[in-house]
C-alpha cells in the first residue's frame, strides 16, 4: 500500500472501531472503522493499494476528491463511495475547515457495489446533512454490543445505505425519462424481427442520441443493442424449445439477417449452439 497523509489538527477528530467475528468473512458487508473528522487546512490523505472500500459525506466546509480520473467537490450534503485499492486523494479545499464523516468497509458484495455506484469514474450523490450529522453516533450505538447478531445489523445497514446511493446515481434526468426508457424497451421487446434505429428511439423520447443512450442504460440497465440482444436469445430460446422451426426460421423471425448471428450472440450468451441448446431442452421436456 502507498500512503502520503497530513492530519494537521486532530482535536476534533472522533474515530470508532468495529471488530466483527470470524463468522462474518461471508457476509456482503463488513465494518472495519468509522469516524467524524473536523479537519484544518493541512489535512489530506493520498492512497492506493488499500484493501477496503471508504464511504465519504460532508457535514460542513468543503472536501475535494480525485478518484477514478476525475475530481469533484464534496461539498455539505453530498457523498462518495470509493475502492481504496484504486488511487484517491482527498483533502480540505480552501482555508474553512472540512466536517465530513466516513466508514471504512469490506465483504463479499463490496467491490461489485461500488463498482455499480460509480461505473467506470467517479459519481458524487446527494446525501442529506442532517443524515451526515447523525451518522457517528448511529455507528456507534449500532457497534456497542459487537457479537454475531450486530454483524448482520451492520451488514443490512450499510447494504441499504449503499442500496439508496446506488439507485440516486440516476440522477435527475434519468428519474425523469423513466416512463420513456419503459416504453422504448417495450417497442424493442415487441418488435425484435425489425432493425433496431437509435436515432428512431431518441426522437421519440425527445433526446439526442448521445443522451438517450446514457438514460437507456441507466434506467434499463444495458445499452439498447445489448438489450435488443438479450432479448432476440431469449425469444429463440422458445423458439428452439416449443416449436420445429429451424435455426435459420428462428434467427429471421427474431431480427437476424441469417442464422450465423444468432448463432455468435446465442453462444455468448448461454455458452451453446441454438442445435444444442434445443436437444437439452426437448430431453427434458417435462421434468419439474
């Protein structure tokens, strides 16, 4: 691990640590420290090759951090979570001190939510104050009686703070092109024989492309060509299992030009041939 830090004034700070059991190495989160800091000027810390993942609100003043090749102000009422194994900085911006608070965690489910939060950079969320004042006391009456019941209340309690974050990472503006997304999804999934025009779906949604392709994946989960995919397999899927139709029928009735693309994408996807994957099915035809 790399590690560059200055404290500056420690007076303010309160720190709490959590040491869950043995038992709980297989649990989705862990506690390791938490603490409020009211740090001065100096403070910084700049990291990477750390094995834990840190939870960061301000409370007041203003923070600066720099994770994923991006910066961002975390200013009162704002938050980031962030993989410690990666490259961070963070620090007090300007001369007002920085109140923020943060949690150290790990788990099984760790990694893969803060990946889901940020994506590929860096995603900053509002965070209510109030929630950031309250949130070292809460820690500490939550870890005051450490044993295996508390470890599953931490676990639940930091999955469902994560839960919140990574749904506001929609943001506003896919919050508010939810209902287009839905029927944007719904015309692929009832029309997959025809080619699919992006430029024909944004219109519709009154977005540009560029933007509706961002909305599309936030609220929908995938781009729409991966979608539009997804969804020729599992059509061919029914196809293969219920009827006699061959490959080649199935691959131009769900939106493929000739039977070799459904092929590779129907490979990718479930790991056999449409010819294997009907015999499986037909064999097993009827069991429970």
């Amino acid at each position: 691990m790399r590690l560059n830090c200055e404290m500056g004034d420690q007076s303010r700070h309160r720190i709490g640590l959590y040491t869950s059991l043995e038992s709980a190495g297989m649990l989705p989160f862990r506690l390791l420290r938490y603490g409020e800091f009211d740090s001065d000027s100096r403070y910084y810390t700049e990291r990477d090759g750390y094995r834990s993942c840190l939870f960061l609100a301000t409370i007041s003043g203003c923070g600066e951090l720099r994770y994923g090749g991006q910066e961002a102000l975390l200013t009162p009422g704002r938050a980031a979570v962030i993989d410690c194994s990666r490259y961070q900085y963070y620090a007090t911006r300007g001369e007002e001190r920085w109140k923020f608070v943060w949690f150290h965690f790990v788990g099984t489910a760790a990694d893969a939510f803060v990946q889901m939060i940020n994506g590929a950079g860096l995603r900053v969320m509002e965070w209510e104050r109030w929630r950031a004042e309250e949130l070292f006391g809460e820690l500490h009456t939550l870890t005051a009686a450490p044993g295996r019941q508390t470890d599953f209340l931490v676990s639940l309690w930091i999955h469902q703070l994560l839960s919140e974050l990574a749904q506001s990472t929609e943001g506003t503006t896919a919050a508010r092109y939810q209902e287009e997304m839905r029927r944007a999804a719904a015309y692929l999934r009832e029309n997959l024989g025809r080619p699919l025009r992006v430029g024909d779906l944004a219109r519709q949604s009154g977005l540009s492309e560029y933007h509706f392709l961002r909305v599309f994946k936030s609220v929908i989960g995938q781009p729409p060509y991966e979608y539009l995919t997804l969804l020729r397999v599992n059509r061919a899927k029914q196809l293969l299992a219920f009827t006699p139709l061959s490959v080649a029928e199935i691959a131009e009735q769900v939106g493929y030009a000739d039977s070799r693309g459904l092929i590779e994408h129907f490979k990718r996807h479930t790991g056999l041939t449409p010819s294997r994957f009907r015999r499986i099915a037909q064999s097993s035809e009827g069991m429970p």
